[in-house]
C-alpha cells in the first residue's frame, strides 16, 4: 500500500515535537520498532541533554555512536563534545591542528556555554547521519519552545552568518526542512485542556513561520468510552447499593473524563493534519507492547 505523503514512513527524517510529559519518547521509539518490522533500517536521534530512550528502550547507554537497542532499532544521543569535535576535525585543513582544538578543555567550556551552539552541532550530527543508509530518522525533539528554536535556526542566523561551513550548514538544513519528500514535522499531544491549547498554539505558529511539512498528529491515552450510548443515559437513574457506591462513583467519574476527551478532540480536530489516537501508554515498553502500539502509530488509513 502507497504511503500518504503525511505518514511517518513517507519522509527520510522526521521531527517529534510536542509538550512535555505527552508520551513522545513512546511514539518515537514504537514507530522505529514498527518500522523495522516493514524491513527498513530505523534510526532514532535524541538530544544530548536528555536521555528518554534509555527507558524507553531499556538499555544501560546510548551514546553518539549509534547502538542496537533491540533487533533492527538503533538510537543515537547527539553529545555535544564529540559533536563539537566531528565539526572541529572536518572544517580545520590541518589535521593536527585540528585534534589540538578538538582537545581544548576552554573551548568545549566556551562552546557549551554559548546560545544556539547545540542546535548547529546538532544540524551537524543530522548531516552525517543523513549521509549513511538510515531509514527512517525519527528525531526526538524537546518541547515545542525549543522545537521552535531549532527549526528556525536557518532565519535566525539569515544576515549574521557569513559564507562558509556554517552557512553551508544552515542553508543545507533550510533546503531540508523546505523538501517535503525528505523532511517533515509530526506533533503528539494528550486529549487535555493544557495540551490541546499549546498545540493548537503550536500549529498556528508552524503554519504562519515555518516551511517544514507538517505530518501527522499524534493524541496520547485515548481510551474508549466506559460505557456505550445506551448504558450512559440510563446511568442517571441507577441507584447504587451500598456495596457498588464506590463502583458506581469511579463509573461516573470516568464518564466526565470522557466528555471531556470528546470535547479536546473536537477541538484539535480543526488541525488539520492526519491524526492518530492511540491508548493509554502501556504500563509495559518491551518489543512486543511497543510493536502493537507501533502498528497503530503507523496506520495508512488513518483520517
């Protein structure tokens, strides 16, 4: 079956972002598993700062060489250092020169401590990966802030940076975000108040700022009604015992969450892009749960 062009799958790389605690690091990691299973050969990119998919995964370390986290899934942490010295050692003629700067304690110091840095080297890190035969990169972005921030870099530097590897760098990335067919942005949420509202907030900001194809959306923990139409209306007039009065409390108090549910996904059904709902997150991230929920994540036919 032909991939809709806003499928996870339809694009080399794809960029995760949304607000934290949505269950992002879980979609991630369950469409990689998904994607080995179609026979492709699945990267998964998370920033240094942050180190998700080691429990997600399960695994003691993942570092900026890429590692098997299960059979057929590699993951990569973007560390800045190594990513600093990788910059260092392909830009500076003289090799030795070059190892020298790559060693300089200060310098790493000073890189560290200075804004956007990590973005560039992490722009840096994308373009040598992209230069091997991963398929698909799926980058575990932060929070939408700092998503933002990082797929704006190319208009931030506009006018400040001059010709050379940089530049090289950020109108490469630019070229990326602007090819549909090799980049895309998918965004995950919870069908909550807080969550929808920064979506939405989201979108209207990507829509108005940004080139990046948008793919698809991704609503976490959307579990199905307690009880169907029937059952519901004629919960009103069920007098509990004193025994169920508990039982029939906690049936009631899922109902309201319900509606509320209902209402959120109302609200990000003005979105317009493909949208997934998947369940609660599993208590359980072992290859088979990940797997399930990845084939779900992965539907062709979803709206």
């Amino acid at each position: 079956m032909a991939l809709t062009p806003s499928h996870p799958f339809a694009s080399r790389l794809s960029f995760f972002t949304g607000k934290g605690g949505v269950g992002k690091s879980t979609v991630v990691a369950a469409l990689a598993v998904e994607a080995q299973r179609r026979g492709m050969r699945p990267l998964v990119v998370e920033l240094g700062h942050r180190a998700s998919m080691q429990a997600v995964f399960d695994v003691p370390h993942i570092g900026h060489a890429p590692v098997e986290v299960v059979e057929g899934v590699h993951a990569t942490n973007v560390e800045l250092d190594r990513a600093l010295d990788d910059y260092v050692r392909r830009n500076v003629p003289v090799r030795a020169l070059g190892d020298r700067i790559a060693r300089s304690e200060s310098l790493h110091r000073f890189f560290a401590a200075a804004p956007a840095v990590g973005e560039v080297l992490t722009l840096l890190r994308l373009e040598q990966l992209l230069e091997h035969e991963w398929s698909p990169i799926l980058v575990d972005l932060d929070a939408t802030g700092h998503a933002l921030m990082f797929l704006g870099l190319p208009s931030v530097f506009d006018g400040l940076v001059p010709d050379g590897p940089v530049r090289r760098l950020l109108d490469g990335f630019s070229s990326l975000l602007r090819d549909g067919e090799r980049s895309q942005l998918h965004l995950v949420t919870l069908p909550s108040p807080l969550p929808v509202q920064e979506t939405l907030e989201l979108h209207a900001t990507l829509e108005a700022e940004h080139p990046i194809r948008l793919g698809t959306l991704f609503v976490n923990r959307v579990h199905p009604p307690p009880l169907d139409a029937a059952h519901l209306a004629q919960l009103p007039s069920v007098v509990a015992t004193e025994a169920a009065a508990e039982d029939l409390a906690l049936l009631r108090a899922a109902c309201e969450r319900d509606v509320e549910t209902t209402r959120q996904l109302a609200r990000l059904d003005a979105i317009p892009m493909r949208q997934v709902r998947l369940p609660l997150d599993p208590p359980r991230r072992d290859r088979a749960t990940l797997g399930r929920l990845g084939r779900l994540a992965a539907l062709e036919d979803a709206p």
